[in-house]
C-alpha cells in the first residue's frame, strides 16, 4: 500500500455550552460541516480513517506505521477528495534552484 493524501468533507454533531434566550436557541439546529485531511488508512463501507502522521517502513518486511487517527463514519461522510500520492517514485532528489537575480545589496541601511 502506497500512502495517500486524503482530504474528506463530512458532517458532525455539535454542542454549545453558552446560554442563550429561547427564542435563539433553535440556530443552530443543523450538523456542522468539517473537512478533515490526512493520510488515508482505510476507506471502507463502515467508514474513512485518516491519519496525521505516518512512518516509513524501518526495513523491507516492515508496514507504515500511523499515529493521530481520525475516524469518520460512513454515514456522515460527504465526499473524499484524493489529493495524491504522498511518496514520490524514486528519481534524483530536488534540487533548488538558485534565484537568477541576486539579491539586492542592503549593505547600508541608511540609504547612503
């Protein structure tokens, strides 16, 4: 399995602890929209598990490692956005490029 970008919008309960009059307490009658992104550790009928962070395999035989899993139930997810893969095929490393302007001379901050 090659780890993979998620990004998944969803609905969730809410609460507020704060009081209000009666006739303001109906506005928020309604779910909450969240997007949630990660590395996708499982997407399936039951629901989406995202993660925050992932660890590389120490040797061959060795799985990803994940730490900070959300999970989100089917029933409540919206839509899964793939975003990519978060390992790039093996090639040359980048390289950055130098800048083909030098930067200017502030030498004298007094403008002299």
């Amino acid at each position: 399995m090659k780890p993979r970008l998620i990004v998944v919008k969803w609905h969730d309960a809410h609460y507020a602890s704060e009081e209000v009059e009666a006739e303001d307490a109906h506005k928020r009658h309604k779910d909450a929209i969240y997007y949630t992104g990660g590395i996708l550790v499982k997407s399936d009928e039951t629901g989406v598990t995202v993660a925050q962070d992932f660890g590389l395999p120490v040797e061959e035989t060795d799985k990803y490692s994940f730490r900070t899993r959300t999970f989100i139930p089917r029933s409540l997810v919206e839509e899964e956005f793939d975003v990519g893969p978060v390992i790039r095929s093996k090639r040359s490393p980048r390289v950055k490029k130098a800048s083909p302007h030098p930067p200017p001379n502030n030498s004298n901050p007094s403008g002299e």
